[in-house]
C-alpha cells in the first residue's frame, strides 16, 4: 500500500482514515534497500503524513467496532 499524499489525508473521511491508519507500513519501510539518503528522505515525508493520518484518526474519534468490521483484517 502506498502512502497517500498530504492533499488526500486531509480531503479523506473518517473510514479511509482509519484504513491507512490499520493498514499503511510505518514510514521508511517501502524504501528499505534503497540508497540512504532516499531512504531518508522517504521516512521524513512519510512520517509527516503518518502524523497528518494519526492525529485525523484520534480527533475522528478512533476505530469503533462498527469501523473495525468494515476495513476487515486485512487489506
């Protein structure tokens, strides 16, 4: 799954919220491998849009049960 951009967390609702949230792997994993300062660079990026995601989730008022069956277990 691919980090989304910061124009689309902020433009998401609660539910897509709650699927990066689950379902995203935590900033700098996609680029493992790679050179170190892409590597870098990627995990500064990713992590402000996982922090944008974090505090969407908490002020949407987390995941619910009802969320929680919707997205499933897996992506």
């Amino acid at each position: 799954m691919e980090y989304p951009t910061m124009e689309e967390v902020e433009a998401a609702d609660h539910l897509q919220i709650c699927k990066w949230y689950r379902f995203l792997p935590s900033p700098g994993t996609i680029a493992l491998g790679r050179a170190p300062e892409v590597h870098k660079t990627m995990v500064k990026k990713e992590r402000l849009i996982m922090d944008a995601i974090s505090n969407r989730f908490l002020q949407g008022g987390g995941m619910s049960p009802e969320i929680s069956k919707k997205i499933g277990l897996t992506k």
